[in-house]
C-alpha cells in the first residue's frame, strides 16, 4: 500500500489552488441522475470517493461521461435499475445520497447500509425517519435499505440532530415529492447550500437552504443544467493549518472566506496572521503559535472535519489546550500516532488536553482515516527528521494531489509504494 514519506522541518511558503468541495460533489453528483436530460458538473475534485460515486452511478445505467479531469457530463434516462449492489459503494458513507435521489425519482431503491470513515457510530435513522414522512416505506434487510412509495407526499420534519447527510437527503427525495416540505433544524453547511442551488438549477423549489429551516415545493420532473461546484472548505483548512503547524506563509487561493470563518478567528486567536482577499485567503504565522479551546459544532461552529489538524498544530503550541469533539465520538485514534511523534495529548472521552511542545520528531505512523491522515502528514511535515505516514489510502478519497501541491509549497515529501523507496528517500534528504 502507498504511502507518504517526509522530510520535515521547513515552512511551507507559496500559492496552492484549492478544488471543488467532495461532500458537495458527492451530493450533486447523485442527484444529478434525478433527470432525463443531461447535466454538466465542473470543478469535481478528482479523488477516489467521487470516482466510486461516479462508478456506482454508472452500475445503474446512468451515462457518465468524463470531459475532463474535473468535469462530468452526465444523463440519468438511461438508469436501468434502482437496486445498488456494488461491492465498493458500501465502503463510502455519501451512497446514502442514492436513496434519496432514486426514491425521488423513480419512488424506489435498494441500497446497501453505508460504511465511510471510522469515526465513530454513524447512524441514518434521521434520513430514513425523513424518507417515511414523506410517504415511504423503509425497511432494512441483509444489510441493505429498501425504500418505496405509491407515492411521495410532502411533510413537517423536524430533525432530531442537525445532520448533513440528513437534510441533503431529504431535500433531494423531497424535491421530487407532491406538495410542500419544511425540514426543521436543517444543517447549514455550505454543502447543503450548494446541493440545493444545483437543485433549483435543475428546476427544483427550494427555499432556506443556509438557515435552519428549509422549505421545498415539489416539481414533477427535474432539467438538464450546468454547474460548478463550490470550492473545499476543508481542503482550504487544511492548508491553513498547515501552514500555521510549520510556521509558513501560505496564500490559498479559489477559496470563499466566509466559509473558513471559524478557522480564521482559531488561527487569528492562536497568534497567526490572516489576510483575506475576495476568493484568497494568506495565513502567515511568524512565531510560535498560542494555546486555545476549541469545540467542533455543525456550521458555521469549528468543523470536526478540521479537528485532527488543528491538533496537531496546537500540540506545536505554547501552553494547553483542550479540544472537544461533539459530532462524532471516535474522532481521537490518530492521538497515539501523535504521541509516537513526541506530542503530548491525552484523550479522555470526547476531550483531547494537549500540552504544546517545541518540537515535534519524525516516527512511523498510519493513518486512521480521512482527516487524521490528512492531519498526521501535517505532524510530519512540521516535525524535525523523517516521517512516514502508512495507509495513504484514506487520504486519496479526500485530497486532490496532495503531495503535489505540498511539493509546490517546498514540501519535501514523496509518495512511495514499498521500503526500497523509503530508504532511497532517506538517503537523498540525509
Ligand atoms: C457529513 C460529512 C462528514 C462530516 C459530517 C459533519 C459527507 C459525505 N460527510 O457526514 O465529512 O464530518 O457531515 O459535518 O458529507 N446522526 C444521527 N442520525 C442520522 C444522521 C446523523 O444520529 O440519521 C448523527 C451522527 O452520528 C453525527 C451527527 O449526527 O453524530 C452529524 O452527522 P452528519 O452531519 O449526518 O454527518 P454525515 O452526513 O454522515
């Protein structure tokens, strides 16, 4: 299996060009079967997550048509099935989005129970409590869901927790539905948003998207359109912490800063420097970087997609820190990689106390899924001497040429597939 190996200890400095936003491409993907005409999505990011959604799509008889690197055409007339039975659809958790998208459609689908990255229990019962609402009937056998509907009416949801699978799914299935929907305590990420203006593209009535209380007016067929995805929020923070962990000067451009705003102010709070352009953000940290608390929330509070990387750079920081997790309750596994790397972090239930310490040092570790790993190469990249960062392979579902666009920051890294390579590596950065 691949891996990365890094050659840390310098700051990244440079531009690095962010890509469209996988959670937002994974939803608009699907939903783009919802109609017969043919629809065009750009700025797709090319990582391994959307090439399975786009393969799944494709087992069903949708037409998929590559026209680039970051662009899909594709039509939803030519699905011959709504029974999803692909061995590697299970393994990401967005194959949820497939309900939502086949029962509003075709008012049927099977799909298997998703699996995705193992972060902690990751149930679906408010998407299903939603799909019932509006008239289904949902059962689950052998490990796969089953939904139906004579018909698909609309419905007062009031959900339970504030999920984004949740309400992109039920917006898709209601969009589709006779009659009018509100969704209550509806998630607000900039992907719900996105999911839902590429909705109304297609010629869906969709109000409130961004705010807690959305309001769908059902339509009885769906139009061929074109869009663009929004750029990665994550991906964005990504870098911006990275940039803080090695003490870099970093302009990440194709950015909306609205979105980043609440790793702005932990970044500002922690002692960095942040400039904000119309599509660009800088972060420039010239000293050593200050404590704080942070706490994850549903947007537009501290994303837990960005937990394990501001870790990492507040284990570099001067004092203690505590960080909680109140999404997912596993969110923690990559501490003991850490703490291999001379970190100090101590987890206790959903909270992470880190002492900060002056210097970080090169160790072996694995990664434990998509954003741990993403955070661990930060640890490298910021530690003394070298490190290698094992099963790359959840980072890839997440991260368009990762080693790539560090490399264009003056990264020393590469990505290597056996021990040969590792030990040529070492011997060249010495
Ligand atoms: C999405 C993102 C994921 C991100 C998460 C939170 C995708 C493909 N993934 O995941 O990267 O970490 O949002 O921002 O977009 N819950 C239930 N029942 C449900 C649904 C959710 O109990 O039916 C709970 C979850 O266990 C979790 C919380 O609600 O504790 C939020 O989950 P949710 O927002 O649904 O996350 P995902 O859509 O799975």
């Amino acid at each position: 299996m691949d891996k990365y190996v890094i050659k840390g200890g310098n700051p990244l400095v440079g531009e690095v060009e962010i890509g469209g936003a996988k959670n937002a491409a994974l939803a608009i993907l699907t939903a783009a079967i919802m109609t017969d005409e043919t629809v065009l999505v750009e700025n797709i990011p090319d990582v391994s997550d959307i090439n399975v959604m786009l393969e799944a799509i494709s087992v069903i008889g949708a037409t998929v048509e590559r026209v680039d690197r970051h662009s899909v055409r594709i039509n939803g007339s030519t699905i011959g099935s709504v029974s999803v039975d692909y061995e590697f659809i299970k393994k990401i958790r967005a194959s949820y989005y497939l309900l939502g998208a086949l029962l509003g459609k075709y008012k049927r689908a099977e799909v298997p129970l998703p699996g995705g990255c193992n972060i902690g229990s990751r149930p679906i019962d408010q998407h299903l409590k939603g799909f019932r609402a509006l008239g289904a009937n949902v059962t689950i056998r052998h490990g796969v869901i089953y939904a139906s509907a004579e018909d698909l009416h609309g419905a007062h949801i009031f959900l339970d927790m504030v999920s984004v699978g949740a309400t992109i799914n039920i917006m898709m299935a209601a969009a589709m539905a006779r009659g009018n929907t509100i969704i209550e305590n509806a998630a607000r990420e900039p992907h719900v948003v996105d999911a839902a203006n590429f909705l109304n593209s297609m010629g869906a009535n969709i109000k409130g998207a961004g705010t807690d209380v959305i309001r769908i007016r059902g339509v009885e067929r769906l139009h061929k359109t074109s869009y663009t995805i929004v750029p990665d929020m994550i991906e964005a923070g990504t870098y911006m912490f990275a940039a803080a962990a090695t003490r870099g000067d970093v302009l990440i451009k194709n950015v909306i800063p609205k979105h980043l705003d609440s790793m702005t102010a932990k970044l500002e709070e922690i002692g960095c420097e942040v400039e904000e352009f119309d599509d660009a953000v800088r972060i420039c940290a010239k000293k050593r970087l200050g404590k704080t608390h942070v706490k994850t929330l549903p947007y537009p509070g501290f994303p837990t997609d960005m937990q394990p990387q501001i870790s990492v750079a507040l284990c570099l920081a001067n004092g203690t820190s505590i960080v909680t997790e109140s999404i997912f309750e596993n969110r923690f596994k990559y501490a003991d990689e850490l703490t291999r790397m001379g970190a100090n972090i101590k987890v206790e239930g959903n909270t992470a106390i880190i002492d900060g310490c002056e210097l970080l040092t090169g160790a072996r570790v694995s990664a434990p899924d998509l954003r741990a790993g993403a955070a661990l190469v930060i640890a490298g990249l910021a530690a003394e001497g070298v490190t290698v960062v094992d099963d790359i392979i959840y980072i890839l579902r997440g991260y368009e040429d990762f080693d790539l666009k560090l490399r264009g920051l003056g990264a020393e890294m590469e990505r290597v597939s056996d021990e040969r390579e590792i030990q040529k590596f070492r011997l060249r950065v010495g």
